[in-house]
C-alpha cells in the first residue's frame, strides 16, 4: 500500500502557486523583451465588425464558388484589405469565437457577438475557437485559410481537426485552434476513455509541433491553444486516466521532445491529481510540464541530436535550457506566470545540486519536484541519441534510489503507487512462462497489475486474454520485465 502524502505536500498544493518566485531568478534584463499585450484602440474595434462581416462574406463565397471564382478571388481580397490596416498600425489580430461571445484579443465585442451569431456558430464547429492573423499573412494564406474554415466539420474531424488542416497546409502567418472547455464528464466506457485519450494526446503532440516552428522562428507561444490542450490533459487524466497512463508510454525517437512533452504533462497530471484536484492548481502543473523543455527549442539542432559524446562547452550550453525556456514563458503574455517557475527549476533536484543553481538556496516548488519525477520516469524509459531505453521496472527502481538524493521521496512513493512496479505497456515474463503487457496498475497492490497475455510459456503467440494478477485464480505473478524488441513484438499492437 503507498502511504498518505505528508500533511505538508498537501498544505503547499492547497495554496495557489504564486506569481512572486520569477523576477528574482530571471535576471532584470528580460524585462526589456517584454513583448507587448494588443490593446486595441477604439478605432480598431469598431473597424473589428467590417473585420467580421468580410471574414463572414469570405467563407460563403467559399461555400458556394469554385476557389478560382472572381468572387471568392474578390471576397478574399477584401477581408485582406482590412486586415492589412491593423497589420499597417503594428498589430496583429486575435480574434476569439467561443460559445455565443466573440473577442477582440482579450475585449469582448458585444454587439458583434450578437450580429455574427451564425459566424461564431459556424466557426466553433470546424474548431476555430481562436484564430490569430498575424503581420506578413499573405493572400495566398487567407484564401487556403478560407478553404479549411469552410470544410464540412465532419471532414475537417476525419482529417484530424483543424490542428491538423492547418499544420499541413503550413500557413505561417495564421494560428487556428479550438477553444476547450473543461466539465465534468460522466464516466467514459473503455472504448470512449481510448479514444478521448488519443485524440488529447495527439493534439497536444501536435501542439508541441507548432510550439517548436513558432520557437524556432522568434514568434510568440499561442496561449490559447496552451490552455485548451491542458485543460483537456487534465479532462482525462482525471476521467479517463488508465487509458490516459498507458498513452503516456508511446515513445519516438525522430520525435523525442515532442512525445516526451505530452508524456511528462499526463504523468504529472496524474501524480498531481493523487495530491489534490485544485484545477488552479493542476492547470499550472500541467502548463509547466508540457512546456519544462521548451527551452531546448532555442538550442542548435546539430548540438541537441549530437550522436557522440558531447563536449564541456556544448553541456554548458544545453544546460541553459531551463534558463531559456523560463524566459521565454516569463515573456509570453497571458501565459500562466507560475507555470515559468516549473519550467527554470525542473533540474534543480531535490538536494538542490542541480542546475540552474539559485542563491541563496531555495526548495524547488511542489509543481517542480512533481514535473522532475515524471521527467526523469519518461527520459528514462525512452531511447536518446546517447543510451537504450530501459525497462519500465527498472526505471522504477532507479527512481527509489534516486529518491531524497535527486527526486522528493514522498513523490516517488506515489509515483510507485500510480504506475506499480510494472508500468502499463511493460512487457512482462509471468511466473507461469506466459508472456504478457501490462494493462493497467492495481491500485491496491504495486506488483499485481492488469495483463493482456499474448504468448503461451512456449513462446507461441495466443489470442489476447486479459488477467487481473490480483484475483487471479492460478495464482500467477510477475517474475520481471523483458524486453519487447528481443521477443519481435509491437506493444502498441496489442493495446
Ligand atoms: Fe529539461
């Protein structure tokens, strides 16, 4: 059984995260970056209705005509006309539609979330819940932009969601994705909960993916879009959670930081949870945690990807990520200030012997500590540049003996009692000679999980049978992990 967290832990994750820990460890000078928040002038709002009656008049010229149709080459032309005048005043435009309210950037236009009633309608259903056109969008951007909003909302969910559309269509200068709202959901069957929880996941991979062109090409992080993919993180961490665990297992090695992200936002979010369910709370967290590397989006692909051995200098270098990384959320406006302290301290270790140092010595946060056992649980059981992955059993056992030294004790206590000694998607050799995958933990017992067997103790393959170790009548338990590569298996096959 895990113990209860400390009276402690859970005094410090009542109290909302403050705002305070930043300044004193960013140093004063990145105050002078400090991008600017739009605050539209009276002008500019009141030119926001011509803005949306043209946006309006584009998409059903798109609806009705051929692309090349004078009309549509006429409607885009002329929402371009308008946008150009904010573009030429120094702005570019958020535009908000959620539920039956429309938004300027952060101004609410009341009147307008009257008239474009059937335009907000329209524009929520293909998931354009924010759309920022930014300085530099071209015709040619608007018009494919058109093209996507006006797509039947059935096609644009088959082709993935308008994450996808616009991912592919590579429109620079146009950010488009879906406002989500957080409600309790009723109990999810298995197949709803797995379904719900890859498309989360992959939105939020597909999140990473845009974070890291936006990064790489000096624009801001689109808030909106942040927030809407934690929220929904949390959604089935807290509903939907074992199929949500058992994603957090997917790994990629072209594509190491991005899953890596996704994977460390779940697993702290479900170690979070097992604390408290202060959505204050739990969205900081999760904000953090899919945002702590953003910093190594700043650094030298050739020196991130390096197969050798990397030299004193280029550690140095990589080790400013978390630097990086909080200066850059520090400076995003709108983002959750808090969510920055994750990110500057999740290599600080819970003996404070890690980087960035901090003088004088100050206890890394709750968040952070969480972040830091999910971080190293999921660096570990993935393949780098520079070593194998290991089994999830023994990434586990490297945890505990990490714990006091480099992660808080408590938490890898609970950690343990989240995933069990077996995490879902070991593989796993059973007392019987069986082979199976572990499915999901037992949260009453740390070595007998759920496991799908897929092979006799001859080693043929069988049709899958699922087994609860912990009621299971031959008595069978795990004797240890092996490894899936060496038996020619494809976990994600059998899940
Ligand atoms: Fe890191």
């Amino acid at each position: 059984m895990v113990e209860d967290p400390s009276a402690d832990i859970i005094r410090e994750a009542a109290g909302a995260l403050g705002d305070t820990t930043v300044q004193d460890v960013i140093q004063a000078d990145v105050g002078a970056k400090n991008a600017p928040t739009a605050v539209f002038s009276a002008k500019q709002v009141r030119r926001a209705r011509d803005l949306l009656a043209r946006l309006y008049a584009l998409r059903r010229a798109e609806r009705f005509y051929p692309q090349e149709h004078p009309a549509v080459v006429q409607a885009t032309e002329e929402f371009g006309a308008v946008l150009s005048q904010f573009h030429e005043e120094g702005v570019d435009v958020p535009l908000t539609f959620f539920e039956d309210e429309l938004l300027l950037g952060d101004q609410l236009l009341a009147e307008d979330s009257v008239l474009f009633d059937q335009l907000i309608r329209d524009m929520t259903a293909v998931g354009a819940g924010n759309v920022v056109f930014q300085r530099g969008v071209t015709l040619a951007e608007i018009k494919e932009f058109a093209r996507i909003i006006s797509t039947d909302p059935e096609i644009v969910a088959a082709q993935g969601g308008i994450g996808a559309m616009v991912t592919t269509a590579g429109l620079e200068h146009i950010i488009v994705s879906d406002v989500a709202v957080y409600h309790e959901q009723p109990k999810v069957s298995d197949v709803d909960g797995g379904r719900l929880a890859k498309e989360a996941y992959s939105n939020a991979l597909d999140l990473m993916r845009e974070l890291e062109r936006l990064i790489r090409t000096s624009q801001v992080i689109n808030v909106p879009r942040v927030k809407g993919t934690v929220r929904s993180l949390i959604e089935n961490v807290m509903n939907n959670r074992y199929a949500t665990l058992e994603l957090a297992g997917l790994k990629s090695f072209d594509e190491y930081t991005f899953y890596h992200s996704v994977n460390v936002a779940i697993l702290s979010l479900a170690l979070g949870s097992m604390i408290t369910h202060d959505y204050r709370f739990l969205s900081t967290l999760g904000t953090g945690a899919l945002l702590h590397d953003v910093g190594k989006m700043t650094i030298d692909l050739d020196i991130l990807n390096k197969p050798g051995p990397l030299t004193s200098e280029e550690w140095a270098y990589i080790r400013q990520h978390p630097i990086y990384g909080a200066e850059n959320t520090a400076l995003t406006p709108g983002l959750d200030k808090a969510a920055t302290v994750i990110v500057l301290e999740h290599h600080m270790r819970y003996d404070l012997t890690g980087y960035p140092q901090r003088t004088p010595p100050r206890r890394q946060h709750l968040a952070s500590r969480i972040v830091a056992v999910a971080d190293a649980y999921d660096a570990m059981t993935s393949r780098r540049t520079y070593s194998a992955a290991r089994p999830q059993d023994d990434a586990i056992l490297t945890l505990v003996k990490n714990a006091e030294s480099a992660l808080d004790p408590t938490l890898v206590r609970l950690f343990v009692g989240l995933m069990g000694l077996y995490p879902p998607r070991s593989v796993v050799l059973l007392s019987s000679g069986e082979t199976g995958i572990v499915v999901s933990p037992n949260p009453h017992s740390v070595s007998l999980p759920r496991v799908r067997v897929i092979a006799a103790a001859g080693g043929e393959m069988t049709a899958p049978v699922d087994i609860d170790l912990a009621e299971d009548d031959e008595g069978r338990t795990i004797v240890r992990c092996i490894d899936p590569a060496g038996l020619n298996v494809e976990v994600s096959d059998f899940l």
